[in-house]
C-alpha cells in the first residue's frame, strides 16, 4: 500500500505519444511489477497506461523502475518448427554473415530470451527497438524468425555502410549510427564500449575453438594415414599450442 501511495492515478487527455504498444511489465526496484499495456515519460515519471482505456493510468519515477519485460502471460509468438541455431544458419547464409557472430550479437544482447525487453523498449533476441523494426519489415519481434530476420539484416547493413568494419557496426548496432559518426568510431561510452568489447571476445573464442577442433581434426587425419597412434599425435598438437 505505501508502494501505491506514490503513484498518481488520473484521467487526462494524451499530449505526447505513446511508447511500444503491448502488454508489458514494470519491475520496479522495491520488488513489486505492474502490468500496463502501454507507456510514455512525462518529466520525471513514467506514465503506465493500465488497460485498453487510454486514460487510466499511473504515474511511477522513471529511478524507481528497473526493467520493463513482456508480459508472459500474453498470448505467445507462433511456435517455429525451427531451432534458434537453424535460424540463425538460414538467416546467415541470406546475408552472408558468420552465423558465430549473430550469435554472439544475440548473447550479448538477450542471453538467448527470444521475450526480453530493455528498459529502454527493445525486444526479442537481438533486441530491435519498435522504430527499427517497423523499417525493417519485423511483423513480430517475438518471433524468433522474424527478429532474427530483421536483426541479421540490420547488422548487414551496417557493415556495409562502415565498409565491414566489424567494431563501428556493432558500436552502432547499440548506440546508432548517429553516434558513431558523431565521434567518428565507437562513441565514448562505458556501455557502447564494454558491448562492442563483449561480442568480440565471445566471437574471437568460437573461431579459436572452431581452429582447434580443426587442427586436432587434422592431426587424426595425418596419423591416421601414417599408421601413428592418433592419440600422441594429439598430445603432441596439445603440447606445441600451449608453447606459443
């Protein structure tokens, strides 16, 4: 009941427009969550439109909310006959990227969520925001096929407009092409910086374990072909990587 005390409900007429449409969920820092299908900032609050009546609402300090989430108990995307990996390989091979690295674009960005939404509104697995994925084409950014879809192609496109440089693309993947041309490379922020750092690091591993797994693939081969045990071949490999 103190939680309720601080909000302010009204009924006005809208002046600004609305955020993302949808059912969502405010966490709030104190633990409690509100559901609300729609939301605007206003000042220092955030205005959480509770139902299909556009004019009840709550008014909650923008400090005092944590994330916004989808609402699990809406009715859920289609079901895809898909795995996200047969996605992403399909997606991929479309636009001519590493499948690794739309992987690794989607650890950093949803953990593999495919219903995660920012606090700042972005949704599903590679997290497009509404705007971007209305210009993209993306019916349902739930959908594990649809996001993958637009995400995949939006990451495209940005390679191509920094001539495939990988560390502008991702910098402007998460703050905007905008901003990276504002400093001319990877905006001066903390976020920016550790994300495009993030991605990286993870897809530099996958392609290190991928050589390995190729050379110890390799060593069996021309041992086998020898006639030597594969088996000290392999301790040898081991052995001469772990020198350099």
């Amino acid at each position: 009941m103190k939680m309720l005390a601080q909000f302010v409900l009204g009924v006005v007429a809208l002046s600004a427009p609305l955020l993302a449409p949808g059912a969502d969920i405010a966490v709030l820092r104190n633990g409690f969550s509100i559901r609300h299908e729609r939301r605007e900032v206003v000042g220092s609050v955030t205005r959480l439109y509770l139902g299909s009546d556009k004019n009840g609402y709550v008014d909650v300090p923008t400090s005092d909310i944590e994330s916004f989430e989808a609402d699990l108990s809406a009715p859920a995307a289609p079901p895809s006959s898909q795995s996200v990996d047969e996605v992403v390989n399909a997606v991929s091979g479309r636009h001519h990227l590493d499948p690794d690295l739309i992987n690794s674009v989607i650890h950093a960005e949803s953990g593999f969520n495919p219903r995660a939404v920012s606090p700042k509104g972005a949704r599903g697995l590679m997290q497009l925001m509404p705007q971007t994925a209305s210009r993209l084409g993306v019916a349902n950014s739930f959908d594990p096929s649809d996001n993958l879809e637009g995400g995949t192609r939006y990451l495209r496109e940005l390679l191509e407009r920094y001539n495939f440089d990988l560390i502008k693309a991702l910098a402007a993947y998460n703050a905007g092409p905008g901003r990276v041309e504002q400093y001319h490379g990877v905006p001066p922020y903390y976020e920016t910086q550790a994300y495009v750092a993030r991605i990286i690091r993870d897809f530099n591993r996958k392609k290190l374990a991928e050589r390995k797994v190729a050379l110890k693939s390799a060593g069996y081969q021309k041992s086998s072909a020898q006639g030597s045990p594969p088996a000290k071949q392999t301790a040898a490999l081991d052995t001469a990587q772990s020198s350099h």
